[in-house]
C-alpha cells in the first residue's frame, strides 16, 4: 500500500505492507532513534507522537496511520539547535547508555504540549510508559521539570 504520512513536518509517500509495525516502517525510513526494546508496547522506547499523542511504534500497524502526523526523536532538535528537553536530559545528566532516551522524549514532549506547569507527579505519571535501567527516573524527572520553567520563560522549546 502507499502510505501517506507527515514525519517530522515532512511528508512522505511510502510503499509499506499496511501489516508491517510503524516501528519498521520508519526505521527502513531512516528514523534510527525509534528503538525496539520489547515488540509489545511495554518499554517505551519506540515511542512516537501519532498525531500529537506518544504511542508505541512496536504495536501499531503500517496501515493504521495513513494520513497522520507524526513526530520522532529527530523531530525535536539536533545537536546544533536541540530541544529544550534533549538539552536539559544531558544537563542533568539523565541520559547515560541513551538508548531509552527517544521514547522518553517523545512521551516528555507530548505532557509539556499538553500541560505547560506539569507536576512532579504528572510527569512521573509521563513516563510511566518508559522503561530506563540506567539512570532511573528522579535525574529526568527534574530535568523535565526544569525544561517546563525554560519554556514557559518563552524560549518556545528551543534553545
């Protein structure tokens, strides 16, 4: 089937089995920071934005986001110009082997769209999806919480 999605605020056309998992699909695509750490949406760390709300990758089919938006990793910054959130997660820290780190973003991004002045807990609550056996958890809690007061400072997310 030809796919129609917008990645990242570009769209693309895609020639995809509509039964292959999105977490492939856009992987094949060039989009590596979508990881795969279980193949059951347990982990977190394939998350995407599917139309402004974190998903799992692993678990969606191919042919269920014709026409969505959607948004990874990538999405959100470089290393020349990074998200407000990707540099607060290294200022803090909360980073270490990286590998969880995407999914963490991408489910930190959609609370702060969402909910500008999260709380602890509902930042706690953010990430409840996301497996980290690394750093735990209290490093990315403060750094969210102090990318939330940078933001709402008006730098727009980025820095």
């Amino acid at each position: 089937m030809k796919l129609n999605v917008k990645i990242n605020g570009k769209k693309f056309d895609l020639e995809v089995n509509p039964n292959a998992m999105l977490i492939d699909v856009l992987r094949d695509a060039g989009f590596k920071s979508v990881k795969n750490g279980c193949s059951e949406g347990s982990c977190g760390a394939c998350a995407v934005m599917i139309d402004g709300r974190p998903k799992n990758s692993c678990i969606i089919l191919a042919g269920q986001v014709q026409n969505s938006e959607i948004l990874t990793a990538e999405g959100l910054g470089n290393p020349e110009t990074p998200h407000i959130l990707q540099r607060s997660f290294v200022d803090h820290g909360s980073t270490q082997c990286g590998y969880c780190n995407p999914g963490s973003l991408i489910s930190v991004k959609a609370l702060l769209d969402k909910n500008p002045k999260p709380t602890e807990a509902d930042v706690k609550d953010a990430l409840d999806g996301n497996l980290c056996r690394c750093t735990g958890y209290v490093k990315r809690i403060e750094a969210v919480l102090d990318a939330a007061k940078i933001i709402q400072k008006g730098t727009k997310g980025k820095k």
